[in-house]
C-alpha cells in the first residue's frame, strides 16, 4: 500500500509543483491571479504531499540499510523519520500561510533571484 500511495503522490507532485509554481499570485503584475487564500491552501496541501513522499521514501531506506546495523534501532529510526516529516510539514506550512510571497516565493524569489547587493 505504502509503494501505491509513495508512487501517486509522486505524480501528483511532478503535475501540481509546476503549475502552482507558474499561476500567477495576486502579488504578480499579472492580470490573471489566484486568491491569497487559494494560494496558501495549494501551498499547505504542497507542504504535506512533500512531506508524505519524504517519510514513505526515508522508511524505504530504513527498512533496506538499518537491519544491517542492527534490527533493535528500527523502531527508533522510524519514529525519527516521522519526526522529520512532522517538522518539515510543519515548516513549510507555516512558510506557506506566513510568508507574505507564500511557499512560491520562497522557491521562486529565495532560489533563482540572486541576493540585491546594499
């Protein structure tokens, strides 16, 4: 089940992170705008999808490698993995509602914008 949800959420980023990424905020020059809200909400359901795919791929890798190590540390590197996911979910989220630009303009103006010298 884990491998069938792991593969449509990867989908469903490869299709969603492009479109949201070029539709246009209200923040744009653009005449064609999404609401702030809209905008917000695509960036939480981005935030948990990302999160999702992330803890299903790091329980892949858990099960593969920490048997090797030894079988007793499974449970604690699951719930670390979980964790992680927690914390980025939550991370983004709060980035995507907060920030004035949203998740976009952190992936957008925060990557490919180089930094304005004083």
């Amino acid at each position: 089940m884990a491998t069938h949800v792991h593969h449509k959420v990867t989908t469903a980023l490869s299709l969603l992170t492009p479109v949201y990424l070029l539709i246009p905020s209200e923040s744009s020059s653009c005449p064609i705008k999404i609401p702030t809200q809209v905008d917000q909400g695509a960036g939480v359901v981005i935030s948990a999808m990302i999160s999702l795919h992330s803890w299903i791929g790091l329980n892949y890798v858990i099960t593969d490698y920490i048997p090797k190590i030894s079988k007793s540390l499974m449970w604690p590197a699951r719930i670390v993995s979980a964790g992680m996911a927690l914390v980025t979910m939550i991370g983004l989220s709060k980035i995507s509602l907060e920030n004035d630009k949203g998740l976009r303009g952190l992936v957008v103006d925060g990557l490919w914008n180089p930094k304005k010298k004083e």
